[in-house]
C-alpha cells in the first residue's frame, strides 16, 4: 500500500465506523478498538473496497511482540499498522505492511527521542501529534525525509489547509465534521 493522502477518517468511536465506509475517502484508520472486533472491522472496510490502517498500540487484549504481529498478519490482515514502539513499526515493515511511525510532540526532548525512534525504525510515513504545529510539520519532514501524516486537535477546514501547506501529505481526524 502507498501512503495515503487527502482525509484519513479515524475511528475512535464504533458508532462514527459505518459513516467512516459511507466517505469518498480511501483509507480508514482504526484507533481504538478491542482484539475480538478488530478482525470483523478489517473485513468489512475491505468489503467497502477501502484500505485499512490499525493503531497497534491501541487493540485492546494484543501484545506488542512478534506474536502479537504474527496474529494481526495471518488474522487481520490490514493495509498498514501505525504506532509509537520502533518494535512494531519494524516488525511491519519487515512484513511488508504499511508502518506508520506516531509521534507526540510535547517538547524539545520528546521530539529529539522521537527523531532518533525514526533512524531506528526507519518507518514509511510518520504521523505527527498534534497535527496544529506547521512549523513542525515541516521540520520533521525536512529531518526525515518522509512523508508526514498530521493528526490531532485539527478541528477546521482552515487547519486541515494549514497543515497540507506546511507539507503534510494526509490528515488523520476522528472529526467526522471534516470527513
């Protein structure tokens, strides 16, 4: 799977996961949601003719270890998995699922330790927290070389222009007012 671009419905609420399918939107994201749904979840947006991108970190009742992978990958079969733990990014990429790197930028130090979380892991896409930081945006973009999802708190159509202008090439929003 490539990396998406445009929209990126987010589901964080089960309620907000059909209208999620019923967008023009490609690719749906998966953030929360627990191990026995999950499989179901992916089958259905497949059917919808729609890739599917699952928060790892966030599958309630699934470790983060090769076992954990090995389950997501003969079970669920997503287009790609997004999370914070350099483990599991590599771990899809070596499977040949999309990785995408999540990071939260709170200060100088947690972007520092999430550059070098980046080098180790060598994701595909990276999505940065919260997606309001244009300046960041593009600084993480120009330090990595890699293409930048924008996520969190973005509550406008202004934001959502803000972000892709500073070089984000996807938003990702629980939103549904932006979908």
């Amino acid at each position: 799977m490539q990396v998406p671009t445009g929209i990126l419905p987010a589901i964080r609420k089960m309620k907000d996961f059909d209208k999620a399918l019923e967008t023009g939107y490609p690719t749906i994201v998966i953030l929360e949601t627990r191990l026995s749904q999950i499989k179901s979840l992916v089958s259905y947006t497949k059917k919808s003719n729609k890739n599917i991108l699952i928060h790892f970190d966030l599958i309630q009742g699934l470790k983060s270890d090769d076992y954990g992978m090995e389950y997501v990958l003969r079970e669920i079969k997503p287009d790609g998995i997004l999370s914070t733990r350099a483990n599991v990014i590599r771990m899809a990429k070596k499977h040949g699922l999309l990785a995408i790197q999540r990071m939260f930028l709170l200060d100088s130090l947690a972007l520092e330790q999430n550059l070098k979380l980046i080098e180790n892991a060598q994701p595909d896409c990276i999505e940065v927290l919260p997606g309001l930081m244009p300046t960041m945006i593009q600084h993480i973009n120009e330090q990595t070389n890699l293409p930048v999802i924008a996520g969190g708190l973005i509550k406008t159509i202004d934001q959502v222009r803000e972000a892709l202008e500073a070089g984000a090439v996807a938003i990702s929003t629980s939103n549904t007012e932006l979908w």
